[in-house]
C-alpha cells in the first residue's frame, strides 16, 4: 500500500469535505483487518490505525510520537532499522512479508508478518508498515520447522549413510557417515555424477555387478522399493535400501540408505550356527535314544512307539519276530567281533527286504523284530526275510549260513496292544524253531496251549526228578576191533504217567530250567550203580554219559562227578562224558578248566555231534576232548556204499591223526556198518546193533549186537 495518508490521520475528522474514493479509503484504513502504521526516519510512529490498537493493546494517543521499538520484542529493533536503510536503498527487501515479533502492551508477545514500503507524505518519507498477526499460523510453522531441523539432525547423527540422487543424476543430499562407509573423498562429490559414486561403491563389493544390475534396474524403475544385503571385499556386510524420494507424490529423485550391518549378521551367523548345532545336538539324542547303536535299527522303544501308533488306525499291521538260531556259537566261536558283523549284515539284509515302509528293530542279542504297517501281504515279506536271510555270508573269511526262526502275527480283534501282538510273534516264533528252524510260522490260538504246555512240562519235570522218575536207557556201542559191546550209552528217559518220555522232548527245558543239573547226576548216579558191575569185569569196557553244557557252568560239577563215581565204585578211566563243541566256547575258561581237571583224574571227554557245529576241523586240536562222535546225519547220508563223501572220510582221518577215537553214530544198516568199518571207524552205535534198552534188558542188548556184528562178516549180498 503506497497511498499518501497524511501524519495526522484523516480519520479524526471523517468525511470532512472529501470524495467518495476517500471515503471508501478511508474506511478501509480504520475498519479494515490489517494493522497500519507509519514511521518517520527516526523510527517514530505517526500514524497508526485502530486495528493496530487493537493489535498491540495500546491507545493511538500512547502510541503516536512513541519509537516503533516500543511495539517489539527487543532483540528485533536493530532488525527493523536494517528494513528501513535497506528500502532506502531500493532494495526489495521488506516489501515482501517477513517474519517479526510483536510485543503486546501487556508484555504478552505476538507473531508477526511484517510489510513495508516507503511512502512520501506531506512531511516528507515515511515507512509505511502492514502488520498481521501470525499466531494462528505459528503453530504450523513451529511444527514444520521442528520437522525440519529434526531432518538435518537425524540426517547427520544417524548411522546410516545416505545419498539422495535427483531423477536427473545430481547428488542433492549425502551425509558424513555416507562418506565414511565407503571411504569416500569429498571431491568425488563435487563432480556431481552419480555413476562416479557407483563405480566406487562397486569396486570395494565382492559382487560388484550384481550391484550394478541392482541399480540400473532401480533408475529404471523411479517407484521401486528394495532390500538387498551388500558384502564387501574386506568381510563387512551392508544393509541396501532404496526408495522413491517423493515431493507432494511426484518422484523428484532417488534416497540411498546402507547400513552396516557386519556385527548384526555376525551374530545372526553366530546364533543361526549354535541353532543349527543344538538341533543337530537334540536330533543325534532323539537318534540315539531309539537307535540300536550297533547296527543303526530302530530298537525296543521305538518299534513299541510306531506299533502303538499303528494300531491305533484301521487297516493291516503285522509283527515278524525272528531270532537267529545257534547266533550264540557264533559269538563263542569266532569271537563278539565276527558276531557283530553277523548281526550287522542280518540287519542290512532285513532292511533290504522290507523296505522303506516297514519298520525294522533290534529288540537286544540276536532277536529282531520287523513292523509292517498297511501291508497286504506278509508272508510275502516273511518268506523274502526267510531266504534271503538263510543265504550263506563270509564273516573273517569263514562261510557261514545264518539260521532263523520267525514268527508272524497279524492285528485280529481291535483293541489290541502293541505288546500282545509281539507277545504272539514270539509265541510263533518258537513254534517255527520247532517246526525246524528257517521257516516262518503265523501264530495261532492254539500254540498259547502249547506255551501253556511248556509251563507244565518245567512243572512236571522238576516233580519227575523229586519222585525219581527219571530213568536211563543203554544203547551198546560196539568195537569194530573186538567186534563186541565194549560201551553203552546212557541215555535219559522220564515215566510220565506211564509213558515213556524221549529226551529231545524234556532236555531243552530241563536247561532251560536248570532242572538238567539235577537230571544229569541222576542219569550218572543210575547208570554207574548199574554198569558198576560190568564195568569191573573188563577195564576196556566204559560207560558213556551226556553232559549238557548248563551243567558244566556249575563250579563243582568235576567235584560231582567225581564224588558219584567214587561213590558208585567206578573207575574215572571207564567213563566217557559227551559234550558237544559248543561248551568248548563259553566265554567261561572255568568251562574248560573242568575239563582238564575230570581228565587229569582219567575220565574221557568225547566230541558229541561231530560234524554238525560251527567250528571247522582245524580247531579240532585244540580241544580237550579224546574222542568224536560222528553225527547221524552223515551217516544216513551212505546208502549204496558206493558214495564218495570225503567230508566223512577226512572227518575220520583228521581225528586219528590227531590221536582221537572215532565212533560212529546212527548206524542202521550193514552197508553203512561196513562202509564206517572200512574207513576204520572205531566204534559203531545204531538201531543196526540195538536201540536203547532199559537196564533189565541189557543182556539181550548184548546179545542182539553180537548177532548183528557177526552178520556183517558174511558177504552182502548184491542188490
Ligand atoms: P545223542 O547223545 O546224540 O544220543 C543219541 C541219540 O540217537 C539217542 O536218542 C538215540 O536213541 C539215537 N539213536 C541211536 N542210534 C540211532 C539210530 O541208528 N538211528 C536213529 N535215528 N537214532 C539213533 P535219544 O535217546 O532220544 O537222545 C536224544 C538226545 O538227548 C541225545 O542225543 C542227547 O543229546 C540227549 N540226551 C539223552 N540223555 C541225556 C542226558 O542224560 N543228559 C543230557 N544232557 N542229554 C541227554
Ligand atoms: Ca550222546
Ligand atoms: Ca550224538
């Protein structure tokens, strides 16, 4: 506003003779909004109107010929003189709004926006100033400039190095840490080229055309948002991120936000690995836990778990229980490392037969156990196991045949538990190692009768033994030099109500119960009290007496023997005791040392069963033994005479040449008699010469053998 307003303002005297333009002027003056006052040169107030009395609280008459100052917050009057100069100056300063601070009659202090312009009045240049009061604005301006100064100070502390870059290349914000993670001189700043800073960034990265690929594709793209992990050269790692930088939602340029991130993915690393390493931890002992640690199977507890967890959902699930047959000479024989390997193989061999759906566990020693779940047919897997199992397997260079027993059993009625189910497996089990071993049987109902049975016959037997009813047979076993009975075996029989009971039906839980103790001195006692007589009257002549390897566990079992003999009035040189080679390996040297101590007292030990055990005829002299029995099965296995089996034959020669007797066992017919005979067999035992006898009918025995030896001299007659 340049309009001349006299000193002493017109509107004391309104429409005082003037026109209707000054009226109008005029009015505006002293009822409009803003506040107007002139200045002299010194800064002295002439004129003011009534908006600005209202304005500062003051009476025109207080204010007129007052200095300006009065009207302003102090540190502001040197400021307002600097206006004046410089409008006289004809600066444009001050003719545009500018910011003041007014000061309230009342002390209180108000915003301004102060405007000025010089006028000329009748008493020479004045400067006319337009106030208005800002304070409804203030609070916005207050909050914008906070936001603002809070901007440059975040810019500068924050640990993040940032660049703005403008949609046209040039660098319009960059901070000191920026400068610093990247080693940065300022010069390359004052470039100005943007690529400039990329191309050092690059060259310090262990990628740096990745990241030239990142940033292209960014400029390509002004609204892009990313996140991307940098890694230098020299280890450190940092945090990219990128965004529009926008002005009222227009992309003006791009911000560039890295963050070291080095200690942060160090540790991350570092927790991630102990993670990864507890987890591995937690995995090896949940491993562990249901892990046979031999040969990796699963074991008891977790065959129990997934059983369990079987039979909880409809649909077929089977138990297959095997247990190796004669694993145990295995162990004995070639030693618990040559046994693991056994076992180890077994198991590689199951898994290979089931598969992965089925579950295959070592429930302890030689016994595992095969989980089929949902699996149609079982016997197709029992029969694989059976065969594939039964196939011959090299352990420290001796070829051996592992032998099995399996026992199959199949969910019945619903509500079964996992144990019943391995409970009837098992049952089956030992109905197939009756059944004759390598083969596989499905439990029944009827083989819990059989169970049942077995508990009664442990029962029965050990009542036989108190009410002595265990008596002994006499097989003659005849010399093929003196061709006459120069031998009987004691053989073992139980009365049982009346019926005579073999030994292959009561022996087996007779050691299963220890009760073969007791059975075996009967049998000594009986047959000594007997024999005693004949005996005396040949010392050629000798009793031959079966001893379970149970029995020799026993420390006093030489002291026994030999208490019974010298009770019986039996000389120790005209007893034999059979054993079989398996007692020769019980990890027990006590055993052994039996052995040695009934031969030092002259007793005979003779080699039961030859042929039919683990151990090869190497280890044949070895042994503390004075004479084999050859097993029957080779010699039902002459029948014309005309065979060449040069196992039994060199079977023969090899115990001679180590100064061992040599009987032969099974003998039925002449031709087998002369074939044995031929090949000089010492003693000859069989039904050919007698079956066994009880003791009232040994004579007969006798009798019966010298008439079958003496028919074996007339010629055979041909076929
Ligand atoms: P072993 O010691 O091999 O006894 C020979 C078995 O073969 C006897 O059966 C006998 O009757 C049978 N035998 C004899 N000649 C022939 C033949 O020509 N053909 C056939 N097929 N068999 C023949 P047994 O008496 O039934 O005894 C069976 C097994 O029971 C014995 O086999 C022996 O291992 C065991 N045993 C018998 N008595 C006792 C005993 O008092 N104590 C111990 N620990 N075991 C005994
Ligand atoms: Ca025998
Ligand atoms: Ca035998």
């Amino acid at each position: 506003m340049t309009t001349a307003l006299p000193v002493d303002s017109s509107y004391e005297r309104p429409g005082a003779g003037i026109d209707v333009e000054q009226g109008l002027a005029e009015t505006l003056l002293t009822q409009g909004p803003d506040a107007l006052l002139l200045l002299t040169t010194e800064g002295i107030i002439s004129f003011l109107n009534p908006a600005a009395e209202r304005l500062f609280g003051y009476s025109k008459e207080e204010l007129i010929g007052v200095a300006h100052s009065r009207l302003l917050v102090e540190d502001d009057r040197g400021g307002f003189l600097r206006v004046w100069s410089r409008l006289g100056g004809g600066s444009s300063f001050g003719t545009r709004p500018f910011p003041g601070l007014g000061l309230h009659r009342e002390g209180r202090e108000i915003p301004l926006e102060i405007t000025c312009s010089l006028v000329t009045t009748p008493a020479g240049t004045s400067m006319a100033v337009a106030v208005r009061d800002t304070s409804h604005r203030q609070d916005d301006d207050a909050g914008r400039r906070s936001a603002v100064s809070l901007l440059d100070a975040t810019f500068e502390t924050t640990a993040d190095a940032i660049v703005v870059v403008s949609n046209t290349g040039q660098i319009t914000g960059v901070n000191e840490q920026y400068l610093k993670l990247w080693g940065m001189p300022r010069e390359i700043l004052a470039e100005d080229d943007a690529y400039a800073l990329v191309k050092f960034i690059a060259k310090q990265l262990v990628a740096p055309d990745c990241f030239k690929a990142k940033v292209a594709e960014l400029y390509a793209d002004h609204e892009l948002h990313s996140h991307d992990l940098l890694e230098f050269q020299d280890g450190r790692t940092v945090e990219l991120y990128s965004r529009p930088q926008k002005v009222a939602d227009e992309v003006v340029g791009r911000i560039w936000n890295f963050r070291d991130v080095t200690t942060r993915t160090m540790a991350q690393d570092q927790a991630r690995r102990a993670l990864d390493e507890l987890a591995q931890q937690a995995d090896q002992l949940k491993a562990l836990a249901f892990q046979d640690p031999l040969t990796g199977l699963a074991n008891r507890m977790l065959f129990n778990e997934r059983a369990t967890a079987a039979l909880e959902s409809p649909g077929p699930v089977a138990v297959l229980l095997l247990d190796l047959d004669d694993f145990k000479e295995v162990n004995d024989i070639l030693g618990h490392h040559a046994g693991d390997q056994m076992l180890v193989e077994i198991s590689r061999r199951l898994q290979n037969c089931v598969g992965p759906h089925g579950t295959v566990a070592r429930l302890g020693g030689d016994e595992f156990v095969v989980l089929l779940v949902g699996c149609g047919d079982s016997d197709a897997v029992a029969q694989r196991i059976v065969s594939t199992l039964n196939a011959p397997v090299s352990i420290e260079g001796t070829l051996m045949r592992p032998g099995l027993s399996l026992g199959v059993a199949t969910r019945g009625t619903e509500g079964m538990s996992s144990s019943e189910l391995l409970r009837q497996a098992d049952v089956a089990m030992y109905a197939a190692k009756e059944a004759g071993k390598n083969c596989y049987v499905h439990f029944q109902p009827e083989m819990l009768a059989t169970l049942l049975e077995r508990t009664q016959l442990t029962a029965g037997l050990r009542r036989a033994v108190e009410l002595g009813q265990i008596t002994v047979f006499y097989q003659p076993v005849i010399s093929t030099n003196r061709r006459e009975v120069i031998q009987f075996e004691a053989l073992a029989r139980w009365e049982r109500d009346g019926v005579l009971m073999a030994p292959d039906a009561f022996i087996q839980t007779a050691e299963r119960s220890g009760l073969i103790r007791d059975i075996g001195a009967e049998v000594l006692r009986q047959s000594c009290t007997e024999l005693q007589s004949w005996l005396a009257e040949d010392p050629g002549r000798t009793l031959a007496v079966n001893v379970s390897g149970v029995q020799l566990q026993h420390k006093d079992f030489a002291e026994r023997v030999l208490d019974i003999a010298a009770w019986s009035r039996v000389d120790p040189h005209q007893l034999v005791l059979e054993v079989t080679e398996s007692v020769f390996f019980d990890a027990d040297s006590h055993v052994i040392q039996q052995l040695i101590t009934l031969r030092a007292a002259g007793i005979r030990v003779a080699l039961d069963d030859f042929g039919t055990g683990y151990s090869s005829l190497g280890r044949l002299q070895e042994l503390p033994v004075d004479a084999v029995k050859i097993d029957k099965s080779f010699v039902s296995m002459l029948h014309t005479g005309e065979e060449r089996l040069p196992i039994l034959t060199s079977m023969i020669h090899m115990a001679h040449s180590l100064g061992l007797r040599v009987t032969a066992e099974g003998i039925e017919t002449p031709t087998q008699a002369r074939y044995l005979m031929e090949h000089e067999c010492d003693a000859l035992q069989g039904y050919l010469f007698s079956r066994p006898v009880p003791g009232a009918r040994r004579a007969a025995a006798v009798t019966q053998s010298a008439e079958a030896i003496a028919a074996l001299q007339e010629p055979a007659v041909a076929l």
